[in-house]
C-alpha cells in the first residue's frame, strides 16, 4: 500500500521533471561505454564452426602440379585482353570456360543514377556437377576490376583453373557457378537480381537482362580478389571481407570455415577490413570494431559479395594482402577446401550467427551482448519524449520572468489547495492539479509536413545529374538552417504545442531507430549517436540561449556530417562531389538505405528539434 | 492291332500337338546392348533385358524369364501395366542431341511411377496403395512415399503401350513421382536380382554400381505391358512382356580411371597437350589444347570387366547382342564375339558366346567425320523466381529449335505447401489450347497442372504463375528441415507431328522432363517447443510451490503435530512383533517403543487446518516450533 501512494505522489515531484535529460545523458553514456567494453574478453567469445556437416580442413587439396602451369597460361590470356573491348574479353573468357565444360552465357546490364550510366556485360558458366540434382548450386566469382579499380588478372586466372580442376571431379552435390563481372560492385548485382527475376522490368534506372541458362538455388559464393599480373606476388595474408549491402552479414559459418581453412589448413593469416599487423590488442580489435561499423552503418557494397546478401545468400571475398611468400596455388588451396566444405552441406547455412561484430579473424560478439548499445542511445530519446510529454499536458507554473507582465505580484504565491492523501496532507499550488488538454493537431500536422518534406531533399540528392549535387547540397544546407526559424515564426504554437511536436518527434525517432538496430545495427548506433543533441534542447527564452542551441544541433546535422564526410575522404580523390554521386548511386542502383534513413529519418527530427528551440524565441505565450 | 492304334493315336497328338505350337506363344527372353561415343568424351550404354510371357502361364504362376517376385505383385494388385523408373544426372542435350528411345525410357530425377490398375477410383486408390508399398519393398525404395498427396491422374501425358483388354471394368491411370529419391546401388541389385540370368552372365555382367552411379546421366527402367497380335484377340494369344532398361551416358576418361586411384589428380605436365601458338608457352606455362578426335576406350575399361560370356537362356536369333554405333571409319577391335557384322553407317553388330569373355577395344583415334546429332523436338527448363519464404514464382522455358510448330502436353504435378495462383498464369509466344487443373486439398493431394500449348516454329515459350508457400505443421518437417522440399519434375511429352499415319517413324511422340526445384519453406525455431517446456516447467517449480507454500503452510508447534494412522499402525504392528519375539527368545526387552516422529512428519493439511491435535502424537522430544511441509 506504502509503496504505491508513495509513486502516486513522485508524479507531483519537481524532481521527476529535472531528472530525463540525466537519464537521457545517461543512458548515451552508457550506449558508448558499452561498445568500448565490446572488445574484452568477458563480452566476447571464440568463433566455432556451428554446422557440424562442414568439416572444415578434412579434405586433402590436390589443387597444384601442372595445374599452375595452366593457371599461368589463363593469367597470360587474361592480361593479353587487358586493352581489349568487354565484348572481346568475354568472348575470350567464355571461351575458356568453355573449353572445361561449362555451360556459358552472357548477361548484358545497365544503370542510370546521378547522371551517369554503368554499363556492362557478365559472363558466367555453369559446372553442372556430373551426379547433383540441379537443385542447388555455389559461386566462385571474380570481378575483372576489383573494388579498388585495379585489374584483377590472378583472380580471374585462378577462378578459371579451379573451373577446369573442379570439372574433372564427380563428387559435386551441387553446380558450381563460375562468375566474371566486369567490375565488383554492380555487375554482381545485376547478376543476382536477374537469376531471382527481381527487376525484369525496365525502368528509368536500370535495365537488366534476364539470364539465358540458370541452375537450382544458390547456397554461398565466395569471390577472389588477386589483383596481380603475370609478373606474380606473393601475398602474406588473406584479408577476408563480409560485409553485404544494408549492413546484411553472411552466417558466421562461412567466415569461420574460411578461417579455419586458411589459417589452419593452409597456415595462411588472415586480416579483415583491411587491418594488418594485428597483435589482438585492445586497440587493435576496437579498430576492427569501428572499422566495421563504418562498413556496416553505410551499407555499400563492399566488393562481389556484397550483392548476395539481400538474397540470403551467404558470400565473402578473400582478398590478398601484403607480401609474403603464398601464392596462388596456396589461394587456390583455399578456395578448393571452401567449396569441398560447402558442398557438404546438407541444408542452408543456418545454424551459426547472422548478426555479429568481429574483434578479430578468431573473436566476435554476438548479438545479446552489442544490441544494448544502439537501445539504450534510441531509448535515451523515448525518455526524453516521455518526459516531453508529460510536461506538454501541465499547466505551466507561472514564472517569475521580468519581461512578462502579470496580474499577480511577482512575490505573491499562487493560489494553493490542501491534498489529503490517508494521514497526509499537503499544499499544493493550483495549477499543478489542472491538467490541461494538448493540441495534437497543429503538432501533428507539423511533423507529417515535415516528414513529408524530407523526400525532397532525398529526391534532388539522388536524382539529379552529379555535377549539380555540391550545389544541390549547399542550397539544401541554407533552406535547412533557415527553416526551423521560419517554421516556428510562422506557427501559432505556445510552449506546451512545441513541447508536443517534439516529444512526438523524438519518439518517431527512437522508435525508428530502434526497430533499426535489429535491422543494421551500426547505422542506428550511429545515427542516434550524431543525433544525441535532440533529446537535449528545449525551448529556449532568449535568443544567445537559442543561437548556442542551434549552433551546437547544425554542428550534428546531416548536412554537416555529409560535408564532413566529404572533407575525410578528399584524401582519397573523391571531393564532395565523388561522394554525393556515390550516395546517389548507393540508392538508386544498389538499393542501399542509408540516405533513407539520414534524410527521412534524421533531418526531419533535426528540423523538429530546430523548430523546438527557436519556437521558444518566436514562439506565442501561454 | 493295339500297338497300331498307339501309333496312329500318338502320332494325331503329335501333330495336333505341333500345329497349335505355333499359335500358342511361347516364354521368350533377349538381351540387347547399344553403345554409342557421344560428344565430349562421353559412352551412351543401353542395356534392355526384354522377358515375355503368355498371359496363360502368368495366370498359372508359371514363369520362366519373366521374375515371379514382380509378377506376384502386378497380379495381386490387379496391374494391367506398370512402368517405373529410378534416374540420376541430367542428359546434355546441347551436346548430345536427343534424349535415347524418345525418352520413352527414362523418368525424372528420382523416382517415378505410373501404372494402368483396374477397378474404381476407391479400388484403384487401395491397390495403387498396395502396388507402391510392394514395389517399395522389392526395390528397396523408399517409393511408399508416393501417397495421395503425391499421386496424380494425368489425362493427356501417358498414353498406353500395350493393348488393354477392353472387356475388364476400365483401368485407372496414377502416376507419382519422388524427386528427392536417391538411386543407389541398393535400387541396381534387385533389378538385376530380376533378370534370368542375375548379372552374372551376359551383358548384365557389366553393370556394376561403381560405374553406373559415377555415370552423367543414368536411368533405371521396368516397363511391363500386355502385348497382343490385335486388338479383338483371343487371351490366350497375349503376351505380358517386361522390359528392363538399364541407359547411362558415362564419361569416359572418369569411368576409365583406376578404381583404386579415383582421385582425379592433377597429371604430369608432360601428359598435357599444350597449345604451342600461343607465344608465351613455355616450360611452366602451358595452354590446355581441347581435346580432339576420339580418345580410345574399351568395354573392360570403361565398366571395369569385360561380358563374361553370353546369357545362354532365352534364343539366340542370330539378332546380335550389342550394337555399336561408330562412323565407318572408327577402328574397332572385339574380341571373343560369336559373330560379327558391320553395316553400311557404320554400325557394328556382334553376338557373345557362351563362357567366352568379350572386349571391345576403340583405339585413340584422330577427328573422325562427327556423326551429325539429331536436335532434340524441344529444350525445356523450369526455375523458381523470386526470394522469401512467403512467396516466388515459376517460369518454364520451352525452346523450339525447328522450323516447324510443336505441339507438346505439360504436365506439372505440385505439392501442396506450394499452391498456385491459376489466375497469374501467362504465356508469352505461345498459346495454351486446353487444360487441365485440379487444385489441390492441404494434406490431402497436391496440384495437377496439364497445359496443352502450341510452340510456334523457332520460337521460345515462357510459362509464368505465381505461388504461395504453405506454413507446415512443426512435426511435418524433415529432419533437414533448412534444406527446402523437392518438387517433383515437369514432363513434357512432344506430340506427334502426324497422327494419321501411326506407321510414320517420326511419329512417336517424346517424352523429356525439367529437373526438380528446391523449394526452401519458412521452417521454424525448431527448439522453441523445448524452450517452452522449461519455461514452463520451470514457472511451476518455483512459482506453484512457492505460493501453493504460501497459501497452505501453516507453523505448528511440534507437540501439536498429530501422528497420521499409517505411522501408528506401523508402530503397533513393531510392538506386536517385538512383543512376540521377546515371548519367544525371553530376552530382556529394553525396546521401547519408538514414538518420536520422523524429520519429516507428514501432516494432513485438513487435520491441520481443522486444529486436531491428537495427544498421542506428543513426543518426549523438546517442543520444537518445526516447518511441516505437505
């Protein structure tokens, strides 16, 4: 009985009213502090391969001998076209696959996005293993470009030989699809979405032939990355890259049976995003972190792998790196063991995790352990909401405010009113027992009008030609920071309306960014992260107040974060105008969300909050 | 004058006996094997074991060829005409031309099975019931699958190959199909168990599962059909005959591959022919030359033994054995053949001996003129589209490559987790003349789908619908729930050009089929039913006692605990026993009766509630406030 009267009456605290903005700072504390508690080794554990039919690194690879002498000759053939138009390269490479026994076919594809088109022809061959049953089938692929624009000679060579190596074999429950696309990010794409008929329409972006022969249903595909040419590299370690568009990952098993292979069978080290010389370290498995959800929260593609995801399908590319004394026989080796491992599969890889964060080729944190992260920053903006709200629906104490005048003195108390509560009895001021109704509509109307805004500036950023997207983008940033002042000069809206508007702002946001984690776990972390300030501001009086609030909220905007994005990769030649051009084709051709979620997610809850603080300077009086 | 009459008696018989010989038919059995070399270095091997029997003898139980285990079955299940057909592998028809015997002898990946039974549809059900259970039983398949729900009556696709008696109640065509069915070695043994001659003689000699099962391609066939002169013939002038059909395309450098180094390790750079045009071969980079001309292979080779000898049952009409089908100019060598032939293509026919081992040695030989491959009448496949595990899509290809319009019958028999939206159902280039669907019952049966389209000439046809996937129930999933349900393959069946003339050689109609699809279902968290049993047992380990303690358990003082009935009994009956022991032995007695209650007393809840202390209950012991639990 205690305990209830006793919340009963903490609603009519002062204290409760101070406290969320606490909470909400806490709660961001917490979030970030539990991803840096992420790499040790109480929050992490070891990889183990789940699926117990994969027996990685049983078989005996016999890939070597003579074989390399025809890897040789195909790496030759190849760097002989590497001047060659795509149609001569393809007929060239079709031939080769022919000659083994594939099945070939060619695949014509073009997009259209920011202006400009990609275009291009895949060719593939189907090894249709001599006893399998059609029904399934596995990928090796390469793109003839890999993703960093480099010609990818050893990898196309060696995806050629382990074709002709793996055509003599007659134990292959499943066909072996054998792919080269002219570049790693698009071709891939086409490839996938044409063989599960999902764009066979034409449109305005894309065309995509269909595919002249397919094969059954695809289990896991694994791409090489070898860009070297005849003249030959070693390589010290393989760097095995995972990640798929929208953040989607391949099943653990794949990356630990390829890990296993290489690092166990073959004695070959292996790295991931590229990091190397890493000594297991704190430091060095938060920078696979952070490294990984870079990758995770932008969502593009990665390399050729990256297009299976969307379809369930499990797929990781093994790149070389460094300089060591493997070569491509002992990459070869590799991909021979990973595909025996997968053709031992019985069902689609499900046993092992689909959501993880890697520390390194060996640790990794599964979902249970990293998800309360992103939560607590998303439920840090709920608490904010909920604490908006309540305070909407009261009526406000009077102030004692020079500027404001009043009937009352401003020493005189305000009426007062006894509460008896069992053998309690308090005093307690009038308006604090009124409860007081909230206008929805001109908030709501508000942030439908808003949201609804926000697909324009989406729109002009991904469909307009690329070099008017650093103009496009600098109009967007004026008419971004002019418009919360104009909205709340124009909005017959008092305090509790612009506290509405926000509470209902923050809570589409925390809801959204929710349901986000679960989906692509980084882009939410991030995205609440950048965001963090909304939960934060609220209607300020005076006007330096407000111009420090709206400076700090345009510092964490998403047109700030997109300049400063450009600014970090000018190092890398790509200038504003590179990035933009590369959004614009990340949603149009690739499918990838996160200009979604940046303009019609975050801006709107941005100029809300914008709205909010200057709605205290313009803004009506009670 | 009687031995006269003898004489003149037995020689009437004799003649009697020898004039009606003729007509009656008689137990025959041949043996036919056919080889032809196929393009990439494959050997197309048909092995056909052809039994006949008069309908007399098999009503009799009297056979002779014809297997008795098989015959027992079909008669007992009232089967005027079986055919079944166990395959693997996919025949290459870009490379190989058309399917062999029209595809009238292969089914689709896995089992299938159709059959003409007699009687109603209810009777029918029951003895196609029997018939698959049995056949499952003999043939070590797991053909007792093919339930109602994978049974079909096909109207169009089957048409029979013997003559139907007319005068039975009407017989009833079912078809089902297994594609997940793997054919094995155990499937090859009771098949040759069934030949007279057991696969230890004649060209049943050669088969061996190793070999067969390492083929490309490969089918297993059992057709049993009635055979009559004509159509109002007597009974007794039928025949049923059995044909088992054993057809494999088998790659030759793999099959000729020592059994025991299997491994296709790569060879010795010097084995290699190398490309010498290009202009940087050299000693460590060598272009693969593709192959040319024909690589030599023997019969002891490629099958791993030569045919021990001939089948000396059945008669030898001098037809020859094996057939093999080369150019002209191919050399050939056979070695232990009774006879042999070679005709003006180039076929060579040969005939075995008894107990003489028989070889056909083909040596490496340079391009010899190709034989020209027939297209086949019609490139088929079928693929599911879409993602997800709520819906996807069919999409059939048909391809005619000729330059006259086809005719075919399509026939698609669907489980019922898939169901089909006949409504989304479009054709593009072609036309669909009739068809024939009975949608399908959850549980109960699956789709029957037979489309009649016409293919215009050159041209290729695309068959769309859209479907929905079923839900199942959790015990409903296979063990390898993740890996999807098979769903048995398209059969197409090419109708003849010109029905007018049935003697037409071009008029048979062909059979090809599709591959099977994997259709992966949502399948669910298979270990949730164990989570809810801890959940909940759990919930009421802890939480039921907890509060059924907390709503009955009552703290009594120890001396207030009454004794239950049981315990004072049981003391009586001690102090009875003691009492009488000590009569007895007339020891001094220092038993005292034991009284004190044990640790745990037990207490009737009732007795507790209602506050009845009973004073025999007190104890000597220290009033202990002590927990009484129930």
């Amino acid at each position: 009985m205690g305990l209830s009267a006793r919340l009963l009456t903490l609603r009519r605290s002062p204290v409760l009213l101070k406290l969320p903005p606490y909470l909400s700072a806490a709660c961001i504390v917490v979030g970030v502090v539990w991803l840096l508690l992420l790499p040790l080794n109480e929050y992490s554990r070891q990889t183990y391969v789940s699926e117990n039919a994969i027996l990685p690194g049983q078989v005996h690879t016999y890939f070597g001998g003579s074989e390399h002498n025809v890897f040789r000759a195909f790496r030759q053939e190849a760097y002989d076209q590497k001047d060659a138009s795509e149609g001569h390269r393809n007929a060239v490479l079709g031939r080769i696959m022919r000659e083994s026994g594939l099945k070939v076919a060619e695949q014509p594809y073009s997009y259209y996005a920011a202006g400009e088109e990609i275009a291009g022809t895949n060719v593939y061959g189907i090894l249709q293993g001599p006893r399998a049953d059609a029904t399934e089938a596995m990928i090796i692929m390469a793109g003839w470009k890999n993703f960093e624009g480099l010609v990818n000679y050893s990898g196309v060579a060696l995806v050629l030989t382990l074709a002709r190596y793996f055509s003599r074999w007659s134990i292959w429950s499943k066909d072996i699809i054998v792919i080269i696309s002219p570049e790693s990010t698009y071709g891939p794409i086409a490839w996938v979405d044409a063989y599960h008929s999902t764009s066979p329409i034409v449109t305005a972006t894309q065309n995509i032939s269909a595919l002249p022969i397919k094969s059954g249903a695809l289990q896991a595909a694994v791409a090489i990355d070898y860009p070297v040419g005849p003249w030959g590299h070693r390589f010290d370690k393989i760097d095995i890259q995972y990640d798929g568009l929208n953040g989607a990952l391949p099943n653990l098993d794949l990356l630990n049976t390829a890990v296993s292979v290489a690092s166990g069978q073959m004695n070959i080290g292996c790295s991931l995003h590229g990091i190397s010389g890493h000594k297991d370290s704190y430091n060095d498995r938060l920078r696979t972190i952070a490294a990984g959800l870079a990758t995770q929260s932008l969502g593009h593609a990665t390399g050729p792998h990256s297009a299976f995801m969307p379809y369930h399908i499990d797929a990781i590319t093994l790149k070389t790196v460094g300089d060591g004394w493997h070569d491509e026989m002992s990459l070869g080796r590799v991909t021979e063991s990973l595909i025996r491992s997968v053709n031992n599969l019985l069902e689609h890889l499900h046993q092992s995790f689909f959501f993880y964060i890697l520390l390194n080729a060996n640790r990794f944190v599964s979902i249970g352990n990293y998800l309360p992260a992103a939560m607590l920053i998303a439920g840090s903006f709920t608490i904010s909401a909920l604490a908006l709200w309540v305070q909407s629906g009261r009526a406000p104490l009077p102030e004692k405010t020079p500027a404001q005048p009043t009937d009352e003195k401003a020493s005189a108390l305000p009426p007062m009113e006894l509460v008896k509560a069992g053998p309690d009895a308090a005093l307690v001021p009038k308006p604090a027992l009124q409860s007081v109704d909230r206008h929805l509509f001109l908030p709501a109307l508000t942030l439908l009008s808003i949201h609804l805004a926000s697909f324009i500036p989406l729109y002009l950023l991904t469909h307009l030609p690329r070099s008017f997207l650093p103009p496009t983008l600098h109009a967007l940033t004026a008419l971004s920071l002019l418009l919360p002042p104009t909205l709340s000069h124009l909005l017959p809206a008092n305090t509790r309306d612009l506290q509405t508007l926000q509470s209902l702002s923050l809570l589409l946001l925390s809801a959204t960014l929710s349901t986000l984690a679960t989906l692509n776990f980084s882009l939410a972390f991030l995205a609440g992260l950048l965001a963090s300030p909304l939960a934060f501001v609220r209607p300020c009086r005076s006007l330096p107040a407000a111009v420090l609030s709206y400076a700090v909220l345009a510092a964490l905007s998403p047109m700030s974060v997109t300049y400063g994005f450009a600014a970090w990769y000018w190092g890398r030649g790509m200038g504003l105008e590179g990035v933009l051009a590369e959004f614009a084709r990340g949603w149009e051709a690739q499918g990838v969300w996160t200009m979604g979620v940046v303009w019609c997610v975050w801006w709107p809850a941005w100029v809300g909050g914008g709205v909010g603080v200057w709605g205290g300077v313009f803004g009506k009086r009670t | 004058m009687k031995l006269r009459d003898l004489l003149q008696l037995s020689s009437v018989l004799a003649l009697f006996t020898l004039s009606h010989a003729s007509s009656i038919p008689n137990q025959e059995y041949s043996e036919h094997l056919y080889l032809k070399p196929l393009a990439n270095d494959h050997l197309h091997a048909d092995f056909n074991f052809t039994a006949t029997t008069p309908v007399a003898d098999y009503d009799a139980q009297h056979f002779r060829y014809f297997p008795r285990s098989l015959a027992q079955i079909l008669q007992y299940t009232h089967t005027t005409e079986l055919h079944l057909r166990f395959a693997l592998g996919r025949w290459d028809e870009e490379q190989w031309g058309s399917r062999p015997r029209n595809g009238r002898r292969e089914g689709g990946t896995g089992v299938e099975l159709w059959a003409w039974i007699e009687g109603q549809s209810e009777e029918a059900d029951e003895r196609w019931s029997d018939l698959v259970n049995s056949l499952s039983g003999l043939f070590c398949a797991s053909l007792n699958f093919v339930d109602s729900t994978k049974t079909i009556r096909p109207v169009l696709s089957f048409e029979p190959e013997g003559t139907h008696p007319s005068g039975s109640g009407g017989s009833q065509l079912l078809h089902g199909m297994l594609p997940h069915e793997v054919v094995c070695t155990e499937n090859l043994t009771p098949f040759l168990k069934m030949l007279p001659c057991k696969g230890k003689a004649g060209i049943s000699s050669l088969l061996d599962g190793h070999k067969l099962f390492d083929a490309s391609w490969q089918s297993m066939a059992v057709d049993v059909r009635p055979v009559c002169p004509s159509t109002n013939s007597r009974k007794d002038e039928c025949v049923l005959e059995i044909q088992q059909t054993v057809s494999m395309a088998l790659s030759i450098p793999r099959s000729m591959r020592d059994r025991h180094n299997p491994i296709p390790r790569p060879p010795p750079i010097e084995e290699i022919e190398c490309d010498d045009s290009k202009v940087w071969n050299g000693h460590d980079t060598c272009y693969p030359k593709p192959s040319t001309g024909d690589l030599g292979w023997s019969l002891a080779k490629v099958f791993g033994r030569p045919i021990k000898g001939a089948c000396p049952l059945g008669d030898a009409d001098g037809a020859g054995d094996i057939s093999l089908d080369v150019p002209l100019e191919r050399t050939v060598e056979a070695q232990g053949s009774a006879s042999s032939e070679t005709e003006p293509s180039g076929l060579r026919k040969f005939s075995l001996q008894a107990a003489t081992d028989f070889d056909v040695v083909l040596p490496r030989q340079d391009t010899v003129s190709s034989s020209s491959s027939t297209h086949p009448p019609l490139y088929a496949s079928r693929q599911m589209t879409g993602y997800g595990q709520e819906r996807g899509g069919m999409h059939a290809t048909l391809r005619n490559p000729h330059p006259y319009p086809q005719k075919i019958v399509y026939l698609e028999s669907l489980p019922w987790y898939l169901k089909p939206y006949m409504h989304t159902l479009e054709i593009q280039h072609g036309n669909i003349e009739k068809m024939f669907y009975t949608p399908a019952l959850d549980r109960v049966r699956g789709t029957h789908l037979e489309l009649v389209i016409e293919i215009p000439a050159d041209s290729t046809v695309e068959l769309n619908y859209d479907f929905e996937k079923a839900i199942l129930r959790y015990t409903e999933y296979p063990p390898d729930a993740n890996r999807g349900f098979d769903v048995a393959p398209a059969v197409i069946r090419v109708l003849p050009r010109n029905v007018s003339d049935p003697a037409d050689g071009n008029n048979q109609d062909e059979y090809l089929r599709t591959t099977s699809l994997l259709l992966p279902l949502p399948t669910p968290d298979f270990s949730m039913p164990y989570n809810v049993i801890i959940l909940t047992s759990t919930v009421i380990a802890l939480g039921f006692g907890s509060i059924f303690n907390m709503l009955i358990r009552k703290f009594v003082l120890l001396e207030e605990v009454p004794a239950s009935p049981l315990k004072t009994k049981v003391t009586m009956l001690k102090e009875k026993i003691a009492a009488l022991l000590g009569k007895t032995s007339k020891k001094g007695s220092d038993t005292k009766p034991s009284e004190e209650p044990g640790p745990a007393a037990v207490i009737d809840p009732n007795a507790a509630l209602n506050g009845s202390t009973d004073g025999s209950a007190l104890t000597n012991g220290s009033a202990k406030l002590r927990n009484v639990k129930g």
